[in-house]
C-alpha cells in the first residue's frame, strides 16, 4: 500500500528502508531491541544448533530474514534457509531442524520450543548495539513529521499509562502476563543515537554478505 501511494507514513522493515533509502524518509517512530526481542527467534524442538539442521523460515519477514543471513555468517554456520508461505511454528518445523518466527507467534512459540537464538540477543552480542527491525518513513517528497509527531505522543502517553495498556494487551492476546508485561517494556521506539548505528552497522554487514 505505501509502495502504490495508498499510505503516505508507515512503520515499513528496516531492510526495505536500508535497500530504498534514497527514495525515502526517514522519522523518529521505530521498533527496536537492545539485547533480547523475545519476538523473534530461532526455534526447535531440541534447542541445539549445527549446520546440518535446516532452517524453515515464514515469508513474512524481510529484516528478520536477512539479520538471520548475518548473524549465520558471522558465527560462521552454513544451515540451508528455506522460505516458506507459513506463520505457524508447528507447521514451519514440519520442513526443517528448525524454524524462523517472528511477532505474536514467536511469543507463543517461546511457551512451546526451545529457544536456539533470540536474533535481537544475537545482534547486541555481535555488535554492541541495538537492533532497528522496523522505522517510520515517507517518501522523500513528503514531509510527515505532524504524523510522527502525533505517534511519538501516544507512545509518551503508553509509558505513562503502561498499566492500562497492559489491562488491554491481556485481554486481546492468550499470552502468560509475565511474558506481556516483558515484551511490552523490552521493545524501544526511538530511532537514537545509538539506534542509527546499529542500523548503519546492519546495512554495512547486508553488503558485505551480498544481501543488498
């Protein structure tokens, strides 16, 4: 919808910022980790990883994919990635060792799975810096900065209120509470300093492995 002109500010994957960066713009609005994202992961049912294992991973990622691509090369293993039109964990297992999940069903899979890598946990170990998966942008011609604005004063008001949005989150999502409660304060949502470095870094490493 962004690329066809239907939306004009939007939350869009880091990795389809870094490859079309020229074109866009960017805001303070993002979706980051320092350390663990809980969010998205590696997972198996035995919890060990080798290079034999195949990798299952849902088409619903385009940053998660690739950060995985890095954090393979730098550990230096070479499990086979295959990309499958699939969300659910138990499905995506079914066609390799293991299987890359993402958002509310890598929440439900931390319950049921081991956990073999938490990519966000991975990426502060490798580099030292946080993890951007996703960041507000527009296209260069617009300037959307009400609108980010406008999203950065509901964030404000969310950590004032974090009580009453967990109230909510309960009621919308079959998670336990503690994993809620963990995953609602683990995420940043400021494109800082240190933010912009970690994505300078991830767009550096995407190059050097030849995934831009």
């Amino acid at each position: 919808m962004f690329e066809r002109g239907e939306i004009d500010f939007a939350p869009l994957p880091s990795f389809y910022y870094i490859k079309n960066k020229t074109q866009l713009r960017s805001y303070e609005f993002c979706v980051a980790s320092n350390g663990s994202v809980l969010s998205v992961l590696l997972v198996s049912e035995r919890g060990i990883q080798d290079e034999e294992g195949c990798i299952a991973a849902t088409n619903q990622t385009v940053t998660s994919l690739n950060l995985l691509k890095v954090i393979l090369k730098e550990k230096g293993l070479r499990n086979e990635i295959h990309q499958l039109n699939e969300i659910e964990t138990g499905e995506l297992l079914k066609h390799g060792t293991y299987a890359l999940v993402i958002g509310d069903e890598a929440l439900r899979a931390r319950e049921r799975y081991k956990v073999v890598m938490d990519l966000g946990e991975e990426w502060h170990e490798l580099t030292g810096y946080p993890m951007v998966f996703g960041i507000s942008v527009s296209s260069n011609g617009m300037d959307m900065s009400e609108a980010n604005s406008a999203v950065m004063r509901s964030l404000e008001w969310g950590e004032k209120n974090m009580e009453e949005v967990l109230r909510e989150a309960k009621k919308r999502f079959s998670m336990p509470d503690e994993l809620l409660e963990r995953y609602l304060n683990t995420l940043r949502y400021r494109l800082g300093e240190r933010e912009r470095k970690g994505l300078e870094i991830f767009e550096a490493k995407c190059h050097e492995y030849g995934l831009l």
